[in-house]
C-alpha cells in the first residue's frame, strides 16, 4: 500500500502557524509581486475566490468580506515543508518515500504487513497536527494515483473521514471512481477529459468500461498504465529525486524598471542564486543564458525582449565569475528606452565539481574562490540569506513582496531558515 501526505490548503496553513487568530477566517496568499492567489482557505472558496485570481480584481471583495491577503512566504513554506517530510519519513525505511511537490509527499507501505496501516496514518497525521500545527490529508491505497482518489475523498468529506482514508477493497475502489469526475483524475486534464465528455466517459469508472485499444488510440500507452492504476494494479513506483538538468532564477518586477543599473543589480542578483544553487549540489556549468524582456501586456509601450548565452571555457560555480559572466551578456543585450518587466538568468550543462575539465589556455580561477564561497555559504546558512554577499547585490528581495505580517518579521528574527528547494511562481 502508498500512502499520500498532503498539507491542507499548504500556504495558508503555514500563515495561521503565525498568527492563530486566522483560523476559521477567509485567508488567501498572493504570489511573486503580490499578482495572483495561489492559496486559499476553505472560507476564501467559499466567497468564491478562484485559484490564480488576479488580486486587484478582487480587492473589493477582499474589503468587503475581511479577506486577510499576504504575500507568499516562501522560506517559511520550506521550513516546514522540511519539517513535514522530516516527520513523514521518520515512520517508513529511508528509500520508501517519494517528496512529490512541496505539501505532497508519497510513503511506501508495501512492506508492513502486520500493523493496522490506517492506525499508522492517524499517528502521522496527529504527529504533524502536534509538532507542527498543520493539518494534512493522508489517502491510502494500492497505487498512487488512486492514493490521490483517497486523498480526493478526505479533503472533500472531511467531518466524515477524519483526515485519514483508505482504498483498501475493490468495493471501496469502484464507489469511489463512481463518484469521481473524470476531469478530477491524476494525469488528465481540461482537453482531454472534454475529449473523455465526447465519448461519454464522465466518471473515473466509465474509463475502465472502454475497451484497452480506445484508451491506448486516445492516451497511448499513459491511458493504459493510467487504468492499470485505477484498477489497482501498480504501475507507477516511487520516483527518487534526480540531479537537476538546468537551473533558472526568474522574476517579474514589482514595478516596470527603466534605468540600466537597476535592472543590472537584479540580474546579477539573479546569477549569484544560481551560483549557490550551483554549490549547494557540488556541480558546475558550462553555459550560462541571460535574458530580459519589457511587458507583453502593454500595447501602448514598446516592446522588447532578447537572451544571450555564452559557453565557458572553464566550468565554474563562482559567484565572482558568473557574476563577470552575467554582466558581460548583461550589457550586449540591453538597450535603453525600454519598461522592462522580467528577467532572469539560466545555467546548464553540469558537471561534478571535483571533475571538471579545465582549458589549458586560460587562467581557472574557480579554485582560488571556491574557499570564499563555501565560507560565504556557511555564514548565510547559519545567519540568514544574503547576510554576506557581493557588493553588486542589494540584498533586497528579488520577489515584491509588500504584504509580510509582523508575525513573520518576528518570526525571522527568531529563525534562521533555508533557502527554498522548491520553485515558487
């Protein structure tokens, strides 16, 4: 058996981990530059405040009903991300879990054959109620993606199952694919289940009444592992984390920037990230990819976007040289009279930081930085990011956030808190 451990209503959670006067109040998280919700408490749905809404849409509403607003907190959300994983895991052998987005996790059950697995869930779920005041769903069955079918179940009747449910009986199995909308299964979205409309297929179970060649015509070969797993035969095992193939630090500013060394001092901002990032896995690249582009949405201003790349002679994961790099395509690329909204910086083609190949031809000076930069690592990770940094950078922060609470800022001071694992949008 799988089981699913997904926080409720994640960021809006984490919030009233801050501030408990929230709870039971309608409470939505904007994302970067305070643009869009991406998280909302079962009291903002119920007001009808659609997932990705545009906030100024919304502020009357927002008066209106008292609806609390704050800007997406993404090292909070980490931190007990982390926390929520370093519970989760703590109960099954150390490869048997898979951290599948930042609230959602799997855990491989397969192996308990002789406890209650629906006792042991309640226990992880008090667990992370008790140490962490988050609530979560966990839904258990014999593949993953029905485990998403259970876990559909709990947050959908939650005075009824408790926050814990299992698929554990084919009988269990076929009321719920009767239940479930097709449009609501893992791996199918809004095209296809239209597609699925067209042919009378409205529920998960009419899917298994299709004849194998019709879904396989439809979906290829996914259709058919997809039924296998509704079916509960597995098909989709656990997937342990790969090596990143790229890494990106991109961002729209909170306000259209015009003058050069504004929007300099963010993109080298931009490149020193992803040389930590770069460090944090001991790799280095070889290609490093700069790009800035002025709102597509603005008819009445002149539009202009461009990207670079460049191809280093010498891998490196030195915030002084990709910086160099970085405003060395920084400059070939801008031009002046532009509003720009966005840029970023992209570095890719990794390798091991202990096997680089050097070029014989120009001087590699990544070993006489590499000592600053671990010692620059270890100072921000044990005082907070950005205490030590390059003169080039602000240390301001790169995602507009203008609503953080007071309980967050004193919360900071008290905390010292990772960078995140996990891209935010």
């Amino acid at each position: 058996m799988y089981a699913l451990v997904d926080c409720n209503n994640f960021f809006v959670s984490c919030e009233r981990t801050l501030d408990p006067t929230l709870e039971n109040k309608p409470v939505v998280v904007l994302s970067n530059n305070d643009g869009c919700v991406v998280s909302r408490s079962k009291e903002a749905k119920d007001l009808g405040i659609p997932m990705a809404a545009p906030a100024f849409k919304y502020k009357e509403l927002f008066r209106k009903h008292d609806v609390k607003s704050f800007s997406a907190k993404f090292e909070l959300y980490n931190f007990k991300s982390q926390r929520v994983i370093e519970i989760s895991t703590a109960y099954v052998d150390k490869a048997d879990f898979e951290v599948y987005s930042i609230d959602e996790l799997f855990l491989n059950l397969t192996s308990f054959k002789y406890i209650n697995i629906y006792d042991y869930c309640v226990k992880i779920k008090n667990e992370i109620k008790d140490k962490e005041n988050l609530p979560v769903s966990i839904g258990i069955a014999p593949t993953k993606t029905l485990c998403k079918v259970a876990n559909r179940i709990v947050k959908d009747f939650p005075d009824k199952f408790h926050g814990v449910y299992s698929l554990d009986t084919p009988e269990k199995i076929e009321k719920a694919l009767k239940w479930l909308d097709i449009g609501d299964v893992w791996g199918i979205g809004r095209r296809l289940a239209a597609k699925m409309h067209d042919s009378r297929v409205y529920k998960a179970w009419d899917l298994l009444q299709k004849p194998e060649m019709w879904v396989r015509k439809i979906m290829g070969i996914h259709g058919v592992r997809m039924i296998n797993e509704l079916k509960g035969i597995r098909q989709l095992e656990l997937d342990s984390p790969s090596p990143k193939k790229s890494i990106a630090v991109t961002r729209s500013f909170m306000e259209m920037l015009t003058k050069k060394e504004d929007v300099r001092e963010r993109v080298e901002t931009f490149g020193m990230y992803c040389s930590e990032r770069l460090r944090k896995q001991n790799t280095c690249c070889k290609m490093i990819t700069v790009f800035v582009q002025t709102n597509r949405f603005r008819k009445d201003l002149p539009e202009y976007r461009n990207a670079v790349t460049k191809v280093l002679s010498n891998p490196t994961n030195s915030s002084i040289l990709i910086g160099r790099v970085v405003n060395e395509l920084f400059e070939s690329i801008f031009k002046e009279g532009f509003h720009y909204k966005k840029a970023g910086v992209i570095v890719n083609d990794f390798v091991p930081e202990d096997q680089r190949l050097i070029s014989l031809f120009e001087e590699d000076a990544q070993n006489q930085h590499l000592p600053v930069m671990k010692a620059m690592d270890a100072m921000n990770k044990k005082y907070g990011k950005d205490k030590v940094r390059l003169g080039s950078m602000s240390g301001e922060n790169t995602f507009g956030r203008a609503q953080l609470s007071p309980e967050y800022e004193a919360f900071l001071k008290n905390n010292t808190l990772t960078e995140a694992n996990f891209r935010f949008h």
